[in-house]
C-alpha cells in the first residue's frame, strides 16, 4: 500500500480521477451510439472530427501582431 502522507500522492489522486471522469464520458457516449443508426453515427463523427482540429488542430492561426 502507498503511504499516503507523501508529497504528491494527492495530485495522483487529481489525475486517476480526470482520467476515470473522462472513461465514465466516453462509456456514456457509448451507450448511445449503439442506438444510434449509420447516418446518425456519420454526423457525430463529423461534429467530432470539427471539436477536434479546433481544440488540438494545427490549422490555427497565429496570434501574433506583426
């Protein structure tokens, strides 16, 4: 068992759960895509793939000033 009086134990802590809320989401997501039929799961990827390049595309401009 850890000792849990060590430095950092509570950011492990912070981090396993993100990664469990973010699982939980996705098993959610699921549950519904399996009723889903092709052309509504075709839309979702679409809306997908558009969250996507704007959150963590590199097709973003530069805010730069020139």
């Amino acid at each position: 068992m850890t000792d849990q009086t060590r430095w950092g134990i509570d950011q492990v802590q912070v981090k396993n759960k993100a990664v469990k809320y973010q699982k939980d989401l996705v098993r959610s997501a699921m549950e519904y895509v399996v009723k889903m039929n092709e052309a509504g799961i075709t839309d979702l990827m679409i809306e997908i793939e558009a969250e996507y390049e704007q959150k963590y595309g590199q097709n973003k401009k530069n805010n730069i000033v020139l």
